[in-house]
C-alpha cells in the first residue's frame, strides 16, 4: 500500500470524552464523526484515554489503534456500526502531575500526532486549537470548530496557512468574533447543528407505550423538554408555565444528577404537581420515540448573551421529529419563524406567554402518530450527514479524504 492510499483518514479530535451527562460539546464531536462514517468515509474519532492510566509500555510503540466503538459508547451516543474510535494512551502521570511535558495536549500534538497520526491522516476537524494548530504544522488540511466568544488574537501563521482550511461556527455574533481576531472572513463561516438519521424513524408503539407511562386522566397532554438545565436554557421559564397549565403533564430529560434534584426541589417548592424529571435518558434512542410520544416539544430560552450565539442540538432533533414545538424568540433560531415547520413562538423570560402558546399550540397542532410532514421534510436539510458535506464542499477534491463505503 502507498503512502498516498493510507493518508485517508478523516480525523476528528476531542480533548475530553466522559460518557457523561451534560456534556453536549462531547456530543457535538462524536455525533460530526458519526455522520462522516455514515457518508463512507474513512472516519476516526480521536481522544486521550484517562480511563486506564495503568498501560502496558509495549502498548505507547503503536498507540494509535483504530477499533469499533463497544456498547456502552453506542448506547450513550445513539451512533452507527460504520464509526471508529481510536482512544489515545494516557498513562501516570500525564495530566496527575504538572508541567507542560506531562499535560495530555502536549502528549497528543508533539507526540500522538506527527509520530502515529500523521501517516493515515487526510483531513482533521477539531474544536481543539492546539490540536488545530498542530495539525496545521504538520501539513494536514484542517477544520477548526469553535463555539463561544473568541478571547485572544489567532496566530496569523496558522490561520493564513493554505492548511488552515475553514473555522466553522454556528451563529452569525461568533463569527464576528473570530474575525476580529485575527480569523480571515472569508475562512470562517457558520451553520446550524443537526440531528441523528435515527430521529427520522418513526415509532408508533414505543411512543404509546411512553404516553400511558407519563399520562394520568388528570393530565392529558404530554410536553416534552430535552436538554441542559441551566437557568438561562430557560427551565424556571417552563416551570412556571407548567403551573398555569394543570392539565398538562411536563417531562424534563437531561442535566445532571445534582441538577435534577435541584430542581425537583424547586418543584416541590412552588407546589407544582405536573412536571417529571427524567434524568439522562438511556439508551439515547429513546429519545427517538419520547419526542413522538409528546404533543408539544419545549424550546424555551432566557434572553442575554447565550441567547445570542446558542445553536441547539434539540433543536433540529424536535424538528425531525415532526412534533410541534413551542420556541422562544432568540436570534439564531428566528430564520425558522417564516419556514413550514410547525411551531409556535414566545418571547423570552414570560412563562406565562409560554404557557399560552402551549395551549395555542395543542389547540391548532393536535397530535399526530405519524408526525407532521411539513417539518419532517424541512428537518432533512439538517442532518449531521448534511452539515459534513457542507463543511467539506469549502475543501478542494484533493484535499478531501476519499469515500470508502
């Protein structure tokens, strides 16, 4: 085999891998190299294992193993067969002791990567910018992600080198950002999040089966929040609606152990007898059929700076799932206003507003098994498979890795 032929591979670095809730940037990573295995490429998710720091020596001459993913990874990402995984030795005392030489970042790039990476490497996509930057110097196309605010002046060397290929953010205000510092306008661009070709299934009886699990004869309608709970996503919003609204039952799924019972408390607090919190929903598919169980999806929101670049992954999920939604009026959303998907609008930080275009919504919106085509139709522009080929459309054919099937 040539060199040419083995230079192939579609990189995809992340600096942290837990399988932890609450960890939607994790997500983002997993769920990007998940879709480039589900075109045909040759896709590896790349990330330093801290789980093991006990590793046999022999093991650090040829660390760089590409394998599938076991069942604990697929269940907690909802991710295909075609995806692999290749996690990186991290044994005693990288990251245990201080110092630059035994910090895993400078392990992975002056290390890991010209030594074991670079052979197999065609292209890198990372929200690391020293594995960016690294990959840069090393001659490898690279697509560099970065999602807040940029806080210090790009190393022009790198971002003007002709391996410096895109920065990709997701709203209009972080890319503006990255410009001002240093970033060339015309290799930064921004797109919206997608959602797992598993959304687009539909699932009748595990849907039922959620709607006689969560639905009592006082409460008759189901609405469904997916997501982080932080206060400014919007959750005392929906607490508060969901009193004005008794005969609706309210699921919240995600956040955090401590989170969820912070908020439990609240609930029990404020006498509000309509809300169900889920925790992390495993396996993640499950998620698939609670999105068809409900009536309505709930995207609220604060107003504020986050609301300003936030680009939401269940965003996209609720729109595949042909379910109406009710959403808050933040900027990177409001393109969607004036698109076929069905939906209802609210302003931010007005629970009782909320709670009115909740009622609005099931009285107009009734339910339907098999979702409404409208948005399940709109939604297929927004996959993750989708959004990968965007971004590799800003990469000439040469720089790209080759399909592989």
């Amino acid at each position: 085999m040539n060199n040419s032929s083995r230079k192939n591979q579609y990189i995809f670095y992340t600096a942290e891998l837990s399988l932890k809730p609450d960890t939607a940037h994790e997500i983002h990573d997993v769920l990007c190299a998940n879709a480039a295995a589900n075109l045909g490429y040759s896709s590896v998710l790349v990330y330093p294992d801290r789980g093991n720091r006990f590793v046999n020596p022999l093991s650090l001459l040829s660390p760089y193993q590409p394998r599938r993913p076991n069942a604990e990874f697929i269940e907690f990402y909802d991710v295909e067969q075609k995806l692999k995984v290749a996690p990186l030795p991290m044994p005693w005392p990288i990251d245990q002791v201080g110092g630059k030489y035994t910090n895993s970042s400078t392990v992975v790039t002056k290390y890991y990567l010209p030594f074991h990476l670079l052979p197999h490497t065609k292209t890198v996509h990372t929200r690391d910018w020293n594995f960016a930057k690294a990959a840069v110097k090393n001659q490898i196309f690279t697509i560099y992600e970065r999602h807040y605010y940029q806080d210090q002046k790009f190393e022009p060397e790198i971002v003007h080198s002709p391996y410096f290929k895109i920065a990709i953010t997701q709203s209009e205000p972080i890319r503006e950002s990255l410009i001002e510092y240093g970033m060339p306008a015309d290799k930064v661009v921004w797109l919206h999040n997608g959602f797992n070709q598993s959304f687009l299934v539909r699932q009748p009886q595990e849907a039922q089966a959620w709607r006689q699990e969560l639905l009592t004869d006082e409460c008759k309608y189901l609405v469904v929040y997916s997501g982080a709970l932080y206060p400014f996503k919007g959750i005392d919003v929906l607490i508060d609606s969901a009193k004005e609204l008794p005969e609706v039952q309210f699921v919240i799924t995600g956040g955090t152990e401590s989170q969820v019972q912070g908020y439990e408390q609240i609930v029990k607090n404020k006498h509000i007898e309509n809300i169900k919190f889920l925790g992390w929903i495993l396996p993640r598919e499950r998620l698939v059929s609670l999105f068809q169980a409900a009536d309505i999806l709930a995207h609220p929101h604060c107003s504020g700076k986050s609301a300003n670049f936030t680009n939401p992954v269940k965003f996209f999920q609720y729109m595949a799932s042909g379910t109406p939604i009710v959403a808050t009026e933040i900027p990177p959303l409001m393109e969607f206003k004036n698109s076929p998907l069905i939906a209802t609008w609210s302003e931010p930080d007005n629970a009782h507003e909320f709670a009115q275009a909740i009622k609005y919504a099931l009285e107009v919106y009734p339910r339907k098994i098999e979702g409404y085509a409208a948005s399940i139709d709109f939604a297929h522009q927004f996959s993750w498979e989708n959004r990968i080929t965007k971004i590799l459309n800003y990469l000439e054919d040469y720089m790209r890795p080759q399909i592989i099937l």
